[in-house]
C-alpha cells in the first residue's frame, strides 16, 4: 500500500522551497491502529510527509526528469508534538542542495504555529531504465502519472512567478 500524503501544494518556488499540507482525516486507515484509543499521525508518515513535499520541489526543479524519487538517508529528525484527526500538518521542506542524481533538504511540520516535526534527510533520483533497458516505457508512463498528480495537487497554480523568472 502506499499512502499519498500530500493533499495539496501551498507554494513553490523552485529550486528554493516548498510549502505542502497534509490534512488528517479520522477515515485514514492507519490511525485504526495508530493508536486506536488516541489516533495520531505516525511519526514515519510525517516524515514521508516531508520526504513527498520535497520530491515534488526536486521533480519541477528538474522538469521531472527522474521517475524514481527515494529517501537515501533522514538525520537529525525531532518530534515534538502529535497530529491527531481534523488538524493540517503543513510541511515547508527547504533546499539545501539538488543535484543530478542527489538532493538534500531540511525541512519541518507544523500544525498552526506550533512545530511538530523536523529532519533533515537526502533524496536519490533516478529512473528505471538504468537498471534495465527495458524499462524505459514504464519511466514514460510514471512520469505522466507524476505530472498529472501535480496538477491535481495544485502545482500550476502554488508556482510563484518570481520563481519563474529566476528572482527567488
């Protein structure tokens, strides 16, 4: 199963930074048992939080050259509150560096003004095809899918302009 928690972009501003919202529902099934007597997002699903609001920033940045996004390695992750259902967990996830094949961000949560999480980690891209031949079809196919989900996210739109013309 994969759980997308990305529910929407705020704002972004290649190849700067990204501000995305994870809004948490009561019918996500992993809070049946996470913790069933007080249900709370999963301290790993806020950091996949980070780690998805941050592969889209790499993905625009890089005209979605790569079909294969993936945490290489997270540090110095800090939780300091929960995020139980009807709260919106906003993640800004920050470049430290995006490379051709590596990235690296920091990034934090936050439910209102109160900090939730922080970590920093590192990305790896790459596509399928470098492993196979065979698989170039398939990094086509997930890379449409890639840009048909951002534009469901609202990407297009949370582009600030400034960004566009190299002003960030």
């Amino acid at each position: 199963m994969k759980f997308i928690l990305v529910d929407r972009i705020i704002a972004l501003e290649p190849p700067r930074r990204i501000v995305a919202a994870k809004s948490l529902s009561l019918a996500e099934e992993y809070l049946a048992d996470h913790f069933p007597t007080f249900p709370v997002l999963p301290g790993v699903l806020m950091l996949e939080a980070m780690v998805q609001s941050a592969a889209w920033l790499v993905r625009v940045t890089q005209d979605f050259a790569h079909s294969m996004i993936v945490l290489e390695e997270a540090k110095n992750i800090s939780y300091k509150s929960f995020v139980p259902p009807g709260r919106t967990l906003e993640v800004t996830a920050e470049v430290v560096e995006i490379g051709d094949r590596t990235s690296e961000f920091k990034a934090f949560g936050r439910c209102q003004d109160e900090e939730i999480v922080k970590a920093r980690f590192k990305l790896r891209h790459y596509n399928l095809v470098e492993t196979d031949p065979g698989l170039a079809d398939i990094d086509r196919r997930l890379v449409s899918d890639l840009r048909r989900k951002f534009e469901l996210l609202g990407g297009p739109a949370a582009i600030r302009p400034t960004a566009l013309a190299g002003n960030v």
